[in-house]
C-alpha cells in the first residue's frame, strides 16, 4: 500500500483529509476525526533506522492506536513495529511499503478510528 492509496481509503471511508500541522515536517500528515478533532492515524516519512530497520533511506509509516493487549502481538507480526511518535502502550507503527497487505491495514485503521472516538 503507498501513501496515496492509503490517503485515498480514509477520505473516502471516513471523509477526513490529511492535516499537516508542521511547517518543518510538511510531509507529515495527521488524520482527525472531523467531530472531537482526535487524531486516529498519523502519515510520516522518516529514516528507516527510526523504527530498527538496517538500511538508507526514508520510509512512510502510519501511526495507529491499538487495544493495549493487542500490542504485543501486533508487534510481532512483520512490518509492525513499537510506535515511532507515540505513547508506546496504545499505538503501533505500521510500515507501509512492508509485507502487510491493505485489508490488515484498512482493518488497523478501522480499529483506530473507532479506538479514538
């Protein structure tokens, strides 16, 4: 899944649009809900070593919350890793360009919204 598919599922699924609230990240998105303003998901691109990963460059990630007693066993799973931006007990981080296909992203989306009401 690439970042504008990913942009794509939640506008049309949730019709919220990516805020970037930083001027010195302007490629960093935060995703809200349009009721209470709660961020539900948070789109960075940042250097794979943040999240542990052994190689140049920058990747996009997406931040989610998560049941807590579901972290651990998320964290297991490839391409999810402890949350880069985060409080590390409710949130996970997802890469996205990884080995998880858009339905196991699209259902830790659907998890987060509703985890951020």
């Amino acid at each position: 899944m690439n970042r504008q598919q990913l942009i794509d599922y939640m506008q049309k699924k949730y019709q919220t649009k990516p805020d970037h609230p930083w001027e010195k990240f302007p490629d960093y998105a935060v995703f809200r809900h349009s009721d209470n303003e709660k961020w539900y998901a948070l789109l960075m691109d940042i250097p794979a070593e943040k999240i542990g990963l052994d190689q140049d460059g920058r990747i996009d990630v997406l931040d989610l919350k998560v049941e807590p007693e579901l972290v651990g066993s998320l964290r297991k799973k490839p391409g999810i890793y402890p949350v880069y931006h985060m409080n590390k007990e409710h949130w996970i981080t997802v890469l996205l360009n990884g080995p998880l296909g858009a339905k196991e992203i699209h259902s830790l989306i659907d998890d987060s919204f509703r985890l951020t009401r």
